[in-house]
C-alpha cells in the first residue's frame, strides 16, 4: 500500500490595473454591422473625446485543492490507484474595464463567473503483462464547478468524465510510453445569454436556450529514462 497528499493553498491579491483605448475607434450601425450614419465618424470622435476608460476592480483569488491518493499493488500483475481531490470554491478574477460617456456606463456583457466546491476523483488500474510491457487504462470524474446559467462555451463549467487508455514499453534503457484520453463534458441547456443582439439601448443578451457540449481527444507520447 501507498499513501499520499497534497495541498495547494489558495492565493489571492490585488493587481493595480490601468485602462485606456487601444487603436483607432471604429463604428458600426445599430444592429451592431456596417454600414453607419453620415457624420458618425465626427459624432464618435465627440464621444470619445469627453468619454474616460476605467479600470476594473482588481482583485483576485485563486482556490485551494486538496488531493488524496492510495495506491495498492495487489499482486505482481496488476495494481490499482484512486484519487480524490477537492477543489475549493470562489474562483474570483479581476472585473473587466469600463467605459464611462455622456451617455452612461458602458460595461462588458459578461464577466468571468464565481466557481463553486466541488470533489472529484480518478481512479487507475495497471497489467503487468509481460517483463517489459504495462497495460493501464483509467477514469475520471469532475462535477460542475458553475451553475448550468452560468455555463459557456469558453470558460466550460459543467461536470466532465475523462477516459484513458495507456501502455508502457522497457526499451533501450528506459520506457517508451503512450496514451489516449477521451473527455466528454454533460450536455446544458442554457436559456440565453451566449449570444444577443446591439440595438438604439445597447447590447441585449439572447434568451433562446443554446445547448453547450464539449469534447477533446488526447494523444500522448513519451520516451523515460534515468542516468
């Protein structure tokens, strides 16, 4: 039998952030597309002249985890592991700048999202065929660290299964290794807000549902050896 633990301790801090425009300005209709009003140019020029960019707020924290293994090597063919780590909630990263006009405060759509605690595991098992070559194959589960509104293509979020197939080959003094990993995270629903629409009042998020997947195949190679 084999034991062990980690800890990563959460970190967190404040960033002393900047805002300011970056390039020329361009204009668009209100539909959010070319082409613009005669005179927009000038118009926009107006507004951005009495218009100030503001920074977002700066803090941050990023989560502690905590991990858990056992490892037992029941005989001399096959071993087993499992892991189980616990990831702290609270992901906190710094608001995005600002824009303040005479007509208002512009802000962004969206910012990133709080994650939530979440427990998961993965588990191992590996053959020992011959002298030289080991089978091992494995699987993983991760809950949803956000809330299914809150769920985007992008940042992900929803719970997520990973399944692995690996062998190991003694060769040449060392091993040569490779593996395959097959993720697959649950289909959400999310009623609006991955896309929307600008009008005269700005931007809109969308309220039709929008069904988020995801997938990911993983190949992987290595050669080991020590001297």
């Amino acid at each position: 039998w084999t034991m062990g633990a980690t800890y990563q301790s959460a970190v967190s801090g404040d960033l002393s952030l900047s805002a300011g425009y970056f390039g020329g300005p361009s204009y668009v209709g209100t539909n959010g597309y070319p082409p613009v009003l005669a005179g927009s140019g000038a118009q926009g020029a107006a507004m951005l002249a009495r218009s100030t960019a503001r920074a977002g707020e700066g803090s941050f924290k990023l989560p502690g985890k905590a991990t858990l293994g056992v490892r037992n090597r029941v005989n001399n063919l096959f071993t087993w592991e499992l892991d189980i780590h616990a990831t702290q909630g609270g992901l906190r990263m710094p608001t995005w700048a600002s824009l303040d006009t005479p007509s208002g405060m512009v802000s962004a759509p969206g910012e990133i999202p709080t994650t939530k605690s979440t427990v998961g595991f993965s588990a191992l098992g590996e053959v020992d065929l011959t002298k030289n070559l080991v089978l091992r194959g494995g699987v993983a589960f991760d809950p949803a660290t956000l809330d299914s509104t809150q769920t985007n293509a992008v940042l992900g979020g929803a719970s997520s299964a990973t399944f692995s197939l690996g062998a190991t080959y003694r060769i040449w003094g060392g091993e040569l290794s490779a593996g395959y990993a097959y993720r697959q995270s649950r289909d959400v629903v999310v009623p609006g807000g991955t896309d929307g629409t600008w009008d005269q009042g700005g931007y809109a998020p969308s309220t039709t549902p929008a069904r988020i997947e995801g997938m990911g195949h993983l190949l992987s190679f290595g050669y080991k050896f020590a001297f």
